[in-house]
C-alpha cells in the first residue's frame, strides 16, 4: 500500500504555462502513475488539487485510471473557506460552512475504509492546498487593468481553520542569513533593482508566516487522523506514507517579497518524509533525490518495475529495501550528483495582498525572469549552483561555503573571460553539463557526463564521469572551445530554437527533431515563423499587467457565468453576474 501527501503551493499561469488543459491536449493522461499502478493491481484514490486548471470549464474530463477522483474545482482551488469539489467529473458539490482541508481529511479516510473492504492494495494521492496563498475570483468586480471581462482575483495569506486562527501570535519569520540581502551588487539586473524591505514590509511578512503554520495545522491533522485509520484497520505496517510539496518558497530572502519563481535554494528545496516497511526511524538522507524519482519508485514498490518514459530513480532510503542492484532494469538509488531547474516568464508580478493586512502587503516586479540552472554535487562533498540568465548574467555559488548565497562568484560587472583562472575552468565545465540537461529525455538525463563525451567524441578511455574527472588539465582546451549555453532573447515560454549552445550537437544523438515544437505562450503561433506577430500579441498581453487575472480563460469566464449562480444559490450568496 503506499499514500502520498503532497501539499501543492503552486498557482501556474495556466492559460499561458500548461495546465489541466494543456494535460488533455498532451495525452498525459495516457501513461503515467495511476496507470502503472492500475495495471500492477493496485485502486487509485485522488482527492484534492490535481492541477489548478482543473475547472468550470472542463472538469467533466476526468483524468483516467482513478477508480475514484475527487478533485477541487478551480476558481475556488484556493478558497479555504469555500470547499468545492467533483467527484468523477460529476456535478460540483460546495461544502457549505466546511473548511477545506476537513473536506479533504474525511475523503482520505474515506478511500481507506473503501480500500480495505476491496482487500486490494491501494495507492491513495491526497494534495492539500495547504499553505498555499488564498486565492479568491471575483467574476463581478471591475477591474479597469482588465478591458472588458470584468474580472478581479484578489489574494492573501492563506486562511487558516477557525480553530487554529488565534495560534503562533507570537511567532515571527525566523531571518535566515540571506534575508533583506544588504549588497545585491553581485546578483542579476532585475534583482540590483529591488529596494531593501521595510519595516511594514517585515510585518506583512510575519503576519503572512503565522497565516503558513495555522493553516497546515490542519494537514497536520490529517496525517494524524490517517495513521489512525490505518492502524485501526491493520493496515500502518503494510503501508508507506510519503510526504512532499511541489515547490520551495521564499519569504524575504535576497530582498525578495513572497514565492518561489528563482534559482535559490529556498525556491528549488523541497520536504520529501517518508515512512513505511524497512524505513529506518529517524533518518536523514543527504543525497539529491528528485521528484522524478517519486513515479519509479512507487512502481517498483508496486512490483511493476520502472515505465520506459521514466527519468528517475528509486530513492536511495527504498534501494535496500527494494534489493536494487545494478544490473538490475531498475535503476539503482545512488546518489544523483547533478539536477536542472529552469523557469520562464518575463516579468513575474507579486501582486498587493488585499483583504486582511492589506496595507502591509508589497509589490516586487521581477523583469526577464528566464533562466536556467543547474545545482552540482561533487564526490568531494562539494556543493555547487551555476545559473545561466536570458539577460547574459551568470550566478555561481559555492554551496559548501555559501548556503545563503550571497557571493556570486561571477559577479555581473565581469564578463566570463575576465574570470580568475580557476573559476573560468570551473564554468567551462559546469555550463556544458547545463546545456546538455536542458535538452536530455529519459535515463539519459541520469548520465550527462557520459552525453557530454560522447557529443566531444571522446575515447572510452578518456570519457569522465563526474564533475572532477573533468576537471582534470588536459581536458582544459576542449572545454574552453565548447560554446557557452545563451538565449537569443527573453521570452516567456520554452521555445528550442531561442537557446543556442552545446546541446544544439546532442538533439541529433538523442534523435531530437531540430523542428520540436516548444510549449509556447500562444500555441497557434510558431515564434520560429512569426516572431513579429507573436511579439506584438505579448506585448498587448503585458499591457494588461496583472497576469494573474489573463490567466483565466474566455471560457471558464462563460462557464463560471452560467454554473456559479446555481453554486453560490447554495452558499445563500449572490445569484446573477453583470
């Protein structure tokens, strides 16, 4: 048996990034987790936030392989106080004067009782909302940034349960060593361009911090009252339960506001807890692991192996357990000493918090905010982030001595040639490795090393296999020739074309169309064919720049004015829309 708790934080622009539509479009639906899991014979349980684009306009499209999916329905995704959910794609049910995760909590209990009946075994998948901002739609305000929809999606701290709204009053943001950063002198443009944080700033952010712990108060519950259930039902040593987020989360860090759109480590670190069968109590596991590696290692604990699309591995704590060897088909847990991170959008808005503390809420615009990076762990214990900006600046930080990140050791007031000698051999060879990541597909992407001598035709004798190895000197001229990785411009969107670099070499060893479609902002326009319309569509788009509030679509906009009516009806609230 296996459940995974995963609090989701992430609100996507979906009508431009992806989304639950883009996962119809895509197929994604037609081999993946639940699928693998079906076909091993396990039931599948979901309830709570599958993608935040799961909507009015489309939620009778149930993603398959659930034998029951319970899934919030977006605009109220992040309305605590609000639960509304469907249940098989059937019509949506509000849950009256119920808190959120409650709501959530019953359905999980629920799918073991149903579970253990079937004597089957179970994968259950249950995603609080929980901590993530309190979103709110309102479908009838006008907002005159937005022309003619008349939409306005107002946010705030997230909302705690009534019970737990008076704790932790005293608590305040613990300061980590990168907060309010004093010089950003050697950080990006956009980030030189930030003022320090206020003082109102710093109570807003406190306020926002004791919102975060009261409201997983909740979740918190939840596991406890899932333990129960499964210990009630002699299900807790059969069982393994995995707890994670989808993102990190940044609160003041390097003059930052709230989020979690950049390269540090607060945004790209995750909790991953797990216990179960062999688990040892209490341990801690250093090793970088991915969420990748999630998918390949349910499936082998469900004795299905690993499905051939899977770039993971079986996390190191499962290895044993697992008995993994390494001639085995499975990949073996060992350590991963090398992971991307990539992001794009030009401009990402914090929007000014309304409704409670409203006036100490904050604004941050972050322009040309596309980047890539990479974050290196040496069989020394060394630690390393290299990011490469759509803006021709660089971040290196030397982890093992800087976790805060404050020294950028490519400072942007020196290009890469005027490096000293060992820092420019040090980005010779992390800046390939990044290229090649960004354009790897499957297990390959475990083994960049070894594309990377394959691209440089290297000898087996001669190929490296991690970042010492090729740091030796005599691989020092053949590194210095190798372009770096750049962007020919800043766009908001994953577009193959706009990134030039050693990896142009490896989409022919990977047999990588050299025309791949690349997720675009505008779908119907190929920017490689029209670059003049397709820049003057997002500049009008940008003219509008609350994007948060572009990202709800023509048509959740036409379905909300047609459904809501009947749901707020239920909610004795207002029953007609302008």
């Amino acid at each position: 048996m296996a459940i995974l708790i995963s609090n989701f934080f992430g609100f996507y622009l979906y009508k431009f990034s992806g989304g639950y539509t883009k996962f119809l479009r895509a197929r994604l639906g037609a081999d993946y987790l639940p699928s693998w899991l079906k076909s091993a014979g396990y039931k599948t349980y979901f309830t709570g936030k599958f993608l935040v684009e799961y909507s009015l306009d489309n939620y009778k499209f149930v993603p398959p392989d659930w034998d029951i999916f319970d899934s919030f329905v977006f605009p109220w995704t992040f309305r605590y106080e609000i639960p509304v959910f469907s249940k098989n794609g059937a019509w949506p049910t509000v849950y009256k004067g119920q808190y959120q995760t409650d709501v959530l909590t019953s359905k999980t209990l629920a799918f073991v009782d149903t579970a253990v009946k079937q004597n089957k075994p179970f994968f259950i998948y249950t995603a609080p909302a929980a901590c993530h901002t309190w979103v709110g739609v309102d479908f009838d305000a006008y907002n005159p940034l937005i022309e003619n929809d008349g939409i306005t999606i107002n946010f705030a701290p997230p909302i705690p349960a009534d019970r737990h709204k008076d704790l932790f009053n005293d608590v305040k943001l613990p300061y980590r060593g990168n907060f309010n950063e004093s010089d950003v002198s050697d950080k990006p443009a956009w980030l030189r361009d930030l003022p320090p944080i206020t003082q109102q700033n710093k109570t807003f952010l406190d306020f926002a911090y004791r919102q975060r712990l009261r409201s997983l108060q909740a979740v918190d519950e939840l596991v406890e009252k899932l333990v129960a259930k499964l210990q009630a039902n002699n299900q807790l040593d059969n069982t393994y339960i995995f707890y994670t987020t989808d993102n990190g989360y940044h609160i003041g860090a390097h003059r930052l506001g709230l989020g979690k759109e950049f390269p540090f480590e607060e945004d790209i670190r995750v909790p991953f807890i797990a216990r179960g069968p062999g688990i040892p109590h209490g341990v801690v596991v250093k090793d970088q692991t991915l969420h990748v590696d999630i998918a390949t290692t349910f499936t082998a604990l469900a004795g299905a192996g690993v499905p051939r699309i899977s770039d993971g591995r079986i996390l190191p704590i499962l290895s044993d357990i697992l008995g993994v060897k390494e001639h085995n088909t499975v990949a073996p847990g060992k350590t991963r000493d090398v992971f991307a991170v990539e992001f794009w959008f030009m401009i990402v808005l914090i929007v000014v918090f309304r409704g409670a503390a409203a006036d100490e809420g904050f604004e941050r615009i972050y322009s040309n905010n596309t980047w890539k990076s990479i974050r290196v762990q040496d069989n020394k214990g060394r630690v390393l982030k290299y990011a490469v900006h759509c803006t021709d600046e660089y971040q290196l930080y030397d982890l093992t001595k800087d976790p805060f990140e404050i020294n950028n050791l490519v400072n942007p007031a020196n290009n890469l040639d005027s490096l000293p000698a060992n820092l420019r051999k040090l980005v010779d060879r992390l800046d390939p490795i990044l290229s090649v990541l960004s354009v790897c597909k499957g297990d390959s992407c475990n083994h960049p090393y070894e594309l990377l001598s394959a691209i440089l035709n290297l000898s087996e004798e001669d190929e490296f296999k991690d970042l010492n190895s090729s740091l030796d000197p005599k691989y020092d001229e053949i590194f210095a020739a190798i372009p770096k990785f750049k962007y020919t411009q800043c766009l908001p969107y994953y577009d193959p074309l706009n990134e030039v670099g050693v990896h142009d070499q490896l989409r022919k060893i990977l047999k990588i169309p050299e025309n791949i479609a690349g997720t675009t902002l505008f779908p119907k326009i190929a920017h490689a064919e029209k670059p003049d319309e397709d820049n003057k569509i997002y500049n009008e788009v940008l003219s509008k720049v609350e994007y948060f509030a572009s990202a709800v679509s023509e048509d959740l906009v036409n379905s909300a004015k047609k459904i809501l009516p009947k749901l707020y009806k239920s909610l004795n609230a207002r029953e007609s829309f302008k």
